[in-house]
C-alpha cells in the first residue's frame, strides 16, 4: 500500500489502522481516509504480475462512508490500469463506481451508497466506466472487445488503485478480495 500526502499536493491518508475502532465484519482493521482540503488520496496496492481480465473470477471490496464530501462521488470507486497487449504502456483505466451500482447503468443492481454502514460492492459483475471506450459496460463485456486485456502495473505501482479526488470525504477500505482463475486472495488495504 502506498499513500500520498497534501505536502505532495494530493491528498491525505490517514493510515491508523490498529487504532481504529470502525471494523468491517469478520476483519482485523480497515484503512481510514479523509481527503480534507486537498481534496483526494490515493490508496495503491502492491505490485501483482499482468493480470489477464478474463481470468478474474473475483473482484469485491468493502466501503464504510462517514461524510460524503465535496464535489466528487460517495464512496471509493477502484481504479484498473489496462494493457491491450503484452507491454507496460497503460492505454485504458477502468473505474468502478460504487454510485452507479443501483442497476441504472449496468450490472446488477447492488444498492445505493449508504452513511455509516459496512458495504461491499462486487466489483468483477458491476458496472464500469471505461476512459477509452467512453460508456459504461460489465468486465464481461470490456473483455469481448478487449480479449487481451491485463491489469498492468504502471510508475512503479500496482495496477490497483483506490482513488478518491474530492475533499472532505471521510471513510474507510476494509479489504479488496482478488480472484484468478478461482483462486481468492484478500488483500487488507
């Protein structure tokens, strides 16, 4: 996990981990963020070999929000970089929102972002907001026009990204469960 800060002019994580007495249902912590004033953070994962889209076979996370903040979504939307190919040059990112899992965009319908309350959000059948594509579709159908695409890491990071931009939102990442081709790993942000 990596953070920034406002000194670096983007954003602030506050990493209290064991101090923390917001715990998402069966963890050991979660990671508290609050963008204050600057108005983002950036929560990145550690380094994964490419992975290959189509063998994601899960993809879920929790979110606990407190305060909704400024200008910018509810909760935490997860962020992928993507290769087309077989080298390191990022040509799409795909967002998941958790906004726009209430079945209005596309994927299932998953509920609405709710205050003070424990959500996961199953990321791998929910709607996506693709940069290159321009429009909202599931990871089922980026992969039919992009059957090569791979999560790809990218200046020196993981190809993971929690990214929030927009201040004062205040909550916490419990986990991010990873799954390919069937094998599960939580990963505790």
């Amino acid at each position: 996990m990596g953070k920034d800060d406002c000194s670096s002019g983007s954003g602030l994580l506050l990493n209290l981990k064991r101090a923390v007495p917001i715990w998402p249902p069966g963890s050991s912590g979660s990671v508290p963020i609050a963008t204050g004033q600057c108005g983002s953070a950036k929560i990145w994962l550690k380094s994964y070999p490419p992975i290959r889209l189509a063998d994601l076979t899960a993809l879920r996370y929790n979110t606990y929000v407190q305060n909704y903040g400024q200008g910018g979504f509810l909760s935490a939307p997860l962020t992928l970089l993507i290769n087309f190919g077989t080298d390191t040059t990022i040509d799409d990112e795909l967002y998941f929102v958790p906004d726009y899992q209430d079945g209005t965009y596309s994927g299932p319908n998953q509920g609405e972002v709710t205050l003070n309350t424990w959500q996961e959000w199953d990321a791998r059948v929910g709607g996506w907001i693709s940069v290159t594509e321009g429009e909202f579709m599931t990871l089922a159908e980026y992969i039919q026009l992009h059957p090569n695409a791979q999560i790809i890491n990218a200046e020196g990071h993981s190809g993971f990204l929690f990214n929030l931009f927009w201040q004062y939102w205040i909550g916490y990442i419990g986990y991010l469960l990873i799954g390919i081709s069937g094998n599960n790993k939580v990963i505790r942000v």
